[in-house]
C-alpha cells in the first residue's frame, strides 16, 4: 500500500475516533462571564466550570445564577467561595433545572452556609440528574451520581467530632445519561440510582 494510502486510511479512522468532549467546553472566571453578557447569556452552554475573579457577585448576578435560563447547560464545576451566600442562595440553586450536570460546587467561606445547604444539595432532584456515561457505585453496585462539595469556612459542622470530611447519600434517585456535545441518549435512564455528596471541611 503506498504512503498516501496509509495516510488516507490513518485520517480515516481518526475521524471515527469518539469526539473529546473536554475539547469543547470552557473555564471561565466572573470577569469572563461578564464580558459576554452574564450569567443568562447563552454564549456560555459550552462552560464547564466557573471559577471567582474581580469582584464578589452582586445581587443581580447571584439572582441571575439561580434562574433557570438554559445558559449553564454544560455547568460541571462552580466555585462561590467568599462570594457571601446562604442556605436559602443553595436552596434556589438546587431547583435551577439547567444545572443538571453539576458535580463539583465550592461554598468555601460563606460563614452563612450551614448543614440545611449541604441537605439541600443532597435532596435535590437536579444536582447530580444527567451525567455523560453511567457510573457505579462500588459500595451498592447499582448507579450512581456524585457531588464533591468544599465547606472550608463556612457553618457547616462535620457528621462526627474531630472529623473534616463526610459524605451522605440518598436511594431512588433518578440519573439521565446524555452526550454533552450531541445531546442524545447514551444509556437508559434510571430510577434507582444512588446519590453521594461528598463533604471537606479543611
């Protein structure tokens, strides 16, 4: 086979390689979301993680986080610390149904974030509802979905003394597996699945 053959064969079979998903999204920090309109501009469906930057969140902009707009479809990471929310900021961001792909939240210094913000993640039918590709709990052996949550300087007081980190779940809880870049179905959803949250404290 010649050499143009095999090279036509190798650009062949790289294009029937699966898409890299983390190839197409985005971190942004505050400043950025900003400069493109805020958070209901629909320029950021392709935004995996949100991180701080310049100054705190004002009002508008926590109120406009919290709204259900489609813009954070693709919202994995959010990083609030110091950004001076509460319990009832999380219970609002528990309902915002585009942040379905949440896994990683950071309530680090918010001294008004208690224990009922980190129950109300947990009993959240949206954090933690659609992942990419079904995953398995070792522990239970049946799907699963987990939160990594930092409460580092916040009111949230560890399950037992003298300990920094915790974790609690919760059973029936529904796991829709979509494509982060197609949108389609890529396994059967489920109604028994289980759901973590992982908590550290320092």
């Amino acid at each position: 086979m010649g050499t143009k053959k095999v090279y036509a064969m190798i650009g062949f079979l790289l294009m029937l390689q699966p898409v890299n998903a983390s190839n197409h999204f985005r971190i942004l920090d505050y400043d950025d979301v900003r400069e493109e309109g805020g958070f209901k501009s629909l320029s950021l469906g392709n935004v995996s993680e949100i991180i701080p930057a310049g100054k705190v969140l004002t009002g508008e902009e926590i109120e406009d986080l919290i709204s259900d707009t489609g813009a954070l479809s693709n919202l994995r990471v959010l990083d609030l610390e110091g950004q001076g929310i509460d319990d009832n900021f999380i219970i609002n961001l528990c309902n915002n149904k585009t942040l379905k792909r949440i896994i990683k939240l950071n309530l680090s210094k918010n001294e008004k974030i208690t224990n009922k913000a980190v129950e109300s993640i947990l009993e959240s039918d949206v954090l933690g509802s659609i992942r990419d590709l079904p995953q398995i709990s070792g522990r239970y052996g049946i799907p699963s979905s987990v939160i990594y949550l930092k409460a580092k300087e916040t009111s949230v007081t560890p399950l037992k003394k003298g300990y920094n980190y915790f974790d609690e779940h919760r059973f029936c809880f529904n796991i829709a597996y979509i494509h982060p870049i197609k949108n389609s179905k890529t396994s059967d959803p489920v109604e028994d699945g289980v759901k973590f949250i992982e908590v550290t404290l320092d």
